[in-house]
C-alpha cells in the first residue's frame, strides 16, 4: 500500500490519521507539488494528494481513504456504527467543513489575495461556525461521541489551519472548548506521529 501525501496539506494529514488509527500498513511517500512524479499522475490525472493505491484499487479521495482504512480496523468505532443517527450528523458536519470552512479557512489565511475585505472580516464570517463547535464541544469530550470519530478526524486539519493564521487572536477567543478539543489533538500521540518528518 502506498499513500502520496504532502506532510501540511489538510486532506492528506486526515487520510494519514485515518491509516494510522487503523494500523494500516503503508508506505508514505512525500511529493513535491511543484514537481509531481509520474507515478502519482498515472494513477489519478488529477494530481492532487492524498492518494492511495492499495489492493489493486486507487482512492483520491480524502474521506474515501479514511473509509477504506476505517472499514479494515476501527477499534474506537470512528465510524459510530453503535449511534447510526450520530453517524448520519458526522456526515452532515463534514459535509459543511469540507464545503463551507475550507472556503472561509482559504479567504482568511490568504486575505490579501481577496483585498474585498479585511482578514478580520473573513474571520468573523467563520465565527459563525467557531461557536457552533465550542457549543457542540461544551457537553461531550469530541463532537459526536466521548471518544474520537470520524468527524473528528476530518474536521481537525482545517481548524489546525484556521487556528494557525493568527495564534494569538485564537489563544484569546471566546472558544475555549473549540480550543481544548484542538489542543488534545494536537498533543495527542497519533497526531505526532503522522506529523514526524
């Protein structure tokens, strides 16, 4: 199995956390995006990461690699095949992340590219989305579940992002269980681990 991934971008960290937790087997292969290698393209055109080729299929995918390895082993059931209606609200909240947030995380993190607007205006416009996760994160330890899910996992690399464009606004923002549950994540040793260089 052989996943071409580049360590920072969002997608490919999740499609690691995915493999990792599920003790797949894989051989992580780091690739220049400015400098593509053949092999990559010959199995997705696109030449986007992360991709996987494992068991003679090709996933490009994101959420699909972390299906597939969730599907091979999930001892913490990320999946939440015990609680089928909060599976059902996983997909909907990435859903929103992977459509509505990585477009504000992009207008925010690159403000000048967008001068419309302020980089503070394009944080407030995520706000909206800020609260609703401290909210959610105010009952339970993760968002669906007292132990990680799939949501979880897929949501993490975008706020990583977010919360990264200006540290210090979000060390002091009225987010402190948004906060909390990013912090864990990142001191977490799965985290670590697919973060290694």
């Amino acid at each position: 199995m052989i996943l071409y991934s580049f360590r920072r971008c969002p997608w490919a960290m999740r499609a690691r956390l995915a493999l990792r937790y599920s003790e797949c087997p894989v051989e992580i292969r780091e690739v220049s995006l400015k400098a593509k290698p053949a092999e990559l393209l010959a199995l997705s055109p696109k030449g986007t990461v992360p991709v996987l080729s494992a068991d003679e299929q090709v996933l490009d995918e994101s959420l699909d690699i972390m299906r597939w390895a969730l599907a091979r082993h999930d001892p913490q059931d990320w999946l939440l095949r015990a609680a089928p209606e909060a599976a059902q609200g996983a997909d909907a909240l990435i859903a929103r992340n992977d459509r509505d947030f990585k477009v504000q995380v992009n207008l925010y993190k690159y403000a000048e590219r967008y001068p419309e607007h302020s980089r503070e205006y394009y944080r407030a416009q995520a706000e909206v989305w800020l609260a609703e996760l401290d909210e959610r994160l105010a009952h339970r330890a993760y968002l669906f579940a007292d132990h990680p899910s799939l949501a979880d996992a897929a949501l993490l690399p975008l706020m990583r992002q977010f919360a990264g464009v200006e540290p210090d606004w979000f060390a002091s923002a009225p987010y402190p269980h948004l906060r909390g549950w990013l912090q864990g994540w990142l001191e977490s040793a799965l985290f670590k681990a697919v973060m290694a260089r």
